[in-house]
C-alpha cells in the first residue's frame, strides 16, 4: 500500500494557515511530516506527502527524505495536484490517495485508485497517536458495538474508498 498525501490540503485541515510567514510555514509542514512518520511506524506502508513549490520553488522538482516519508516539492510553475496525478498514474491501484480537492479526487477515482479525504485521513492520524496503533474498528469490536448492515449496495468507489479507510 502507498499513501499519496496533498500537504497543504492536509495541513489546512480545521486550521486557517493563510497569515503564516515563510518560517513558521515551515515549521507546520515538519509538525505534519513529523506526525506522517509516527503513523508510518505503526503502520508498513509507503508514504509520500506532495507540498506546492509552483509560485516559489526550484526549477526542479525536489524530492528528500524525513523520518522515512519521501517528501515532494513540486518544481516552479507546476502544482502539487499534477504531481499527486502523476504519481497515482505510476503507482495505480495499489496506492491511496489522500485530498479533499475534488479535480484531483475525480481524476484519481477515473483511473480506479480509491481516494480518503483529507478530513478523514487527520482523524486517522489523531487516533493513531492517541491509542498507540489501535484503529477504531478493533476498539468496536471489543467494546461489542455490532455494526448495521447497509440498506443498499455501495458503488465501486463507495467499496473502494471503504476498503482503503480499513487499511488505513
């Protein structure tokens, strides 16, 4: 499984970051990165989270290593979206896609890589660091919580993004 994380989509998750300068930007993406990487312990997956570089990068695009996350910055004059695109073309069904931008969610979904929007994957991360790997699905079992069956069949994108949220 790959994760294939939109950085400042996940970033801006309930969070307003607009008056932030260079630096403390900065600091925001290693928080995030840093969280990324405890996630990544508990779980064996390959993570690469994708940051813009579009209006102020490099005329390349940059990739390095943090805490075991590849972290792409994309070169100048091309947004992160066209990478995670591209990046999901290259990796196909085996990856998941992690945005709440609906142009990069329907393009992903066309070519059948499930999509978790960003909301959901933060949740995930929240509940990773606070119980130490234990998902929600492990805590209802032993709690005897019995889940209702659903009243209709999900659609492929519906099981897609289902099954990618139980890997998670």
């Amino acid at each position: 499984m790959n994760l294939i994380i939109d950085g400042y989509n996940l970033l801006h998750v309930n969070r307003s970051l607009t008056r932030l300068n260079s630096v403390q930007l900065q600091w925001e993406r290693e928080r995030l990165i840093d969280q990324i990487s405890g996630y990544q312990k508990l779980k064996t997956c390959g993570i690469t989270v994708v940051f813009d570089g579009w209006q102020g990068g490099w005329s390349t695009e940059k990739r390095e290593k943090k805490g075991g996350i590849e972290v792409i910055f994309s070169r100048l004059e091309e947004k992160a979206d066209e990478v995670i695109k591209r990046l999901a073309k290259e990796k196909g069904s085996g990856a998941i896609v992690i945005t709440s931008d609906r142009d990069v969610s329907r393009f992903v979904e066309r070519i059948g890589v499930a999509v978790i929007p960003s909301e959901q994957f933060r949740e995930k991360l929240e509940v990773s660091a606070n119980k130490f790997g234990e998902n929600l699905e492990e805590e209802e079992e032993e709690k005897g919580i019995k889940k209702k069956g659903l009243s209709r069949r999900l659609s492929k994108k519906e099981k897609r993004a289902r099954a990618a949220l139980r890997k998670l």
